[in-house]
C-alpha cells in the first residue's frame, strides 16, 4: 500500500514537471519576501503590455488559460478567437459587465456566463489588448477613446 502511494506522488509529480517544462512557464526569483513565483515570461505581448498581462495572469488565466486556447466546452479560446477579433469593443464591455450571452467561438458555442473581470475601462483596455496580441494574435489595440460609449452597468 506503501508503495502505491508513493508510485502515485511520483507519477504526479513527473507530470507536473511535465507540464511546466512544456507549457513555458518558468520560476522566477521576484525577491518579494524571498518568495519564488511562478510568472509566465515568453510572449512578446508580455513586455508590451505589462499591465494587460498582469490583470490576465489574475482574473483570466483560470477560464482561459495560460495558453489562451480555453477550456473546449467550456470557456472559450482568446488564441484565434474569431469572436474576439470582431468586436475587441464587445470584449472590453464582457470584461467590465460580464457576459451571459451565448457566443459561438470558431464554430463551438459556449454558454457559461462571464462574471465582470475589472472595475475601469483603463484596466479593461489594458488586458483587452494584451490578450488581442498575446499567442501570436495579431488584433491589434483599442484606445480609451474607442470604448467611450461602453458602459459600466453593475
């Protein structure tokens, strides 16, 4: 039984192993408390919009993943999203208001409502273009100026 149980912690932690070696993520030392957090750092949006990756890192990445490509029947891809790049103005509003919307995300539909992400249009602008330039999409960016009409309803 001893045994079995340590087969077990072993092969869990091979694929744990496996798993962050292949999906890039990597240990970074942000000397905060002698802590060690683990960021992802191999996308160019990364740099470019720093903010947008933090605020996604924090409220996206669990539906979306790291990856971008979602949960399949579940949460929806942002990676390739035709959805996405139609309207980014759609996106910053369901990432300040939420979204109980059906969508239809490169021919799979997805239901599961999208709880607000943000509280400021700043802040929805900033991981809106990160995640339209993030994985290799090439969405290009919204302004402040272009979401001026979207509305903050809670």
């Amino acid at each position: 039984m001893k045994t079995n149980k340590l087969l077990l912690f072993a092969l869990i932690i091979g694929i744990a192993i496996t798993a962050i070696t292949t999906t890039g993520f990597k240990a970074v030392d942000t000397n905060t408390d002698d802590s060690i957090s683990m960021i992802l750092q191999d996308d160019p949006a990364d740099a470019k919009y720093p903010k947008g990756a933090k605020i996604y890192k924090e409220k996206c990445i669990i539906c979306h993943q790291a990856s971008g490509e979602g949960i399949p029947g579940a949460f929806p891809p942002l990676k390739n999203s035709d959805y996405l790049m139609a309207d980014p103005i759609r996106a910053v509003a369901q990432t300040l208001n939420g979204s109980h919307e059906e969508m239809v995300v490169n021919g799979i539909t997805y239901t599961a409502p999208m709880t607000p992400q943000v509280d400021t249009k700043e802040d929805a602008v900033a991981v809106i273009n990160y995640i339209l330039n993030a994985w290799g999409n090439k969405g290009g960016t919204v302004t402040l100026d272009d979401v001026k009409a979207v509305n903050i309803v809670r």
